[in-house]
C-alpha cells in the first residue's frame, strides 16, 4: 500500500529489519527543496506521540529527500471502503478517540494539520490510528491572520475557510473530526461536494441550516459570503444522542462555538471507554490497556463464518 503519495513505498531497514515506509521527494535542481516537506520534517521531528506518525530519519542527497517514517499498513479510507455502511460504533469510539488524542497534542504545541481527512488517518493492524502528512500543517501561535484558505480537501473544509476566511486557529480542525466522525458512522461522507466551493457550502447550509448574524457574527464581512442564500434545515439523526450531540459540538458554522480536541475527549460519548485511556504517557497506545480492542466489523463477521463453515463442522477455532 502507498500510504503517502505515489513516491512513497515500504522497505525494510538494514538496522533492525522492522519495516519502515520511504517517502521520496525528487528534487530539482531550480527549484530546491519543496517548502511542503521541509515544513513537514521539521514539525515531525518534535511531536513523539503513539497517534501521530513517527518520523525516524530523514535522508538528503543532491537528487532527493527522503523521509523515513514508521510503516503502518493502510489508512481510514481504506479501512472505511473495505468496510462500507459505517462502521462498529465501539471502533468509531476508539478511532475518534485516538484522532483527538492526538490533535489535542499538536494543537496544545500551537500546531494545526490543516489537511485533516481519511487519507491522512493511517490505521495499524492493531487499530492503532495516527495522524499523518503534515505537509500543509503550520506551526505557529494561533489564532493568526496570516494564513491562506487554499487548504483542507473541499469535503472537510470549514464554511467560514469556504467563505474566504484566513482567521482561523485549532477550530479549522474540529470542523474536520465532525465530517470524519459523521463519515465513519454513515459509511458515506458528510458534505461531498461535487461541483465547486459554492456547491459545497450549500450542501452545508442545507443539513445545518444557513448562518445569520445572530448565529455567526461576522458573517456578513466574509470575502466570498453573498446574502440572500437561504437553504432549508434539515436534521439528520445519528447513531446515538451522545454521538448526535458531539457531532453537532464540532460541525458549528460559527467557528469559535465548536468544541475543542482537549474538551472533547472529557465528552459522555467517551464515557463507557476505561479511565486509564486518559492517564497514559503520551507515546502509550490506547491499545496497551487489556481491556481495549477493536470489534469485527460485519463484514469481517460474515467473512469469518463463511471460512469457518467451509472447513466443515470438525474445523475449531483459537
């Protein structure tokens, strides 16, 4: 599995014989090294986090960098389209708790990723989930007003980026959560866009409602907000109230209503999960505690059936 880009592939290390996975950056000559993978590198070698990508080494030639991370064997969009009509809620739990764990470590260190979507959410064969590609992430004191609104992919970018805003912090994030937690509940993403910026703010507009001044102050003053839009409410219920009601604390149009990583690990969504997930050192997965373990999921289950049926009735399972 490529689980970077097209230049990137796994190998195995000559030091330990673990496998390691090699992102390969061409240089030219002109033009020097990316500012992306610069930008990248640099961020990564600071964060040691059990759900954030590890970066071991980086490699500079004359022709290339190279980044040398940790392998981890596909992401959350592969997981999600091997596991179509949403997933076990127990393992949604488990995978947004780790998402915010894991956000609420960069952003406590004034990091925002900035590019949050599946593709970018590696998944480990034990289920551990890690944040990657930190190529447009931005390591700065925030809020700022400097930064551009050409960034996160169209489905999970904020309304108020949509709207031309570049006076963003930590909450341009959330609105990322909300849509990947909606995305793993449904099986089907929350906002997908088809044509163009305004196609998807409307598709916004028409589940969570349209903004005014009295639900978002300053609306009126963004670059590309045209008045007059109107789009009918539409409500669409969850899994559970608890799911239902964090969904709803991240998918804010205002942007300074919407819930923060920290608070919302504390959330009664998380309340069945075991309290020892909250004492854990930071490079400690959540998976380290025994009582902690991802569910089949129906596919999975069936899959499981079948091959058991087929060895006959003699056939035992360990």
């Amino acid at each position: 599995a490529l689980l970077f880009a097209n230049s990137t592939w796994p190998c195995v290390c000559r030091v330990n014989g673990k496998l390691v996975a090699l992102k390969v950056i061409r240089l030219q000559e002109e033009e020097g090294t990316p500012f992306t993978a610069i930008r990248e590198a640099s961020l990564l070698k600071g964060l040691k986090h059990a759900n954030i990508v590890l970066l071991h080494d980086i490699i500079h030639t004359k022709e290339t960098l190279t980044l040398v991370f940790e392998y981890v064997h596909t992401d959350l969009c592969q997981y999600m389209d091997k596991h179509p009509g949403g997933l076990h809620p127990d393992n949604v739990r488990l995978f947004l708790f780790q998402l915010l764990r894991g956000l609420s470590y960069i952003h406590q260190r004034y990091i925002l990723h900035r590019d949050l979507k599946p593709q970018n959410l590696l998944i480990s064969d034990s289920g551990e989930l890690k944040l990657a590609d930190f190529g447009l992430a931005r390591a700065k004191s925030v809020p700022s007003h400097t930064y551009s609104n050409e960034v996160v992919t169209l489905w999970y970018r904020p309304p108020d980026v949509l709207l031309g805003s570049t006076d963003y912090s930590t909450c341009l994030d959330m609105w990322g959560v909300g849509c990947i937690f909606v995305e793993m509940i449904q099986g089907v993403a929350a906002f997908p866009g088809v044509k163009d910026i305004q196609d998807q703010l409307e598709r916004i507009f028409l589940v969570l409602g349209t903004p005014s001044e009295e639900t978002w102050p300053g609306v009126h003053s963004l670059p590309h907000f045209k008045a007059g839009e109107h789009c009918t409410f539409k409500s669409e219920p969850l899994i559970s109230y608890h799911a239902e009601e964090l969904a709803s604390r991240f998918l804010q149009c205002f942007p300074k209503k919407r819930l923060s990583a920290l608070d919302a690990l504390h959330h009664d969504y998380f309340s069945h999960l075991p309290p020892r997930l909250w004492e854990l050192p930071d490079m400690s997965p959540i998976f380290t505690v025994p009582s902690v373990r991802l569910q089949p999921e129906s596919g999975d289950s069936v899959q499981l059936c079948s091959k058991s049926n087929s060895k006959g009735a003699s056939s035992s399972r360990h």
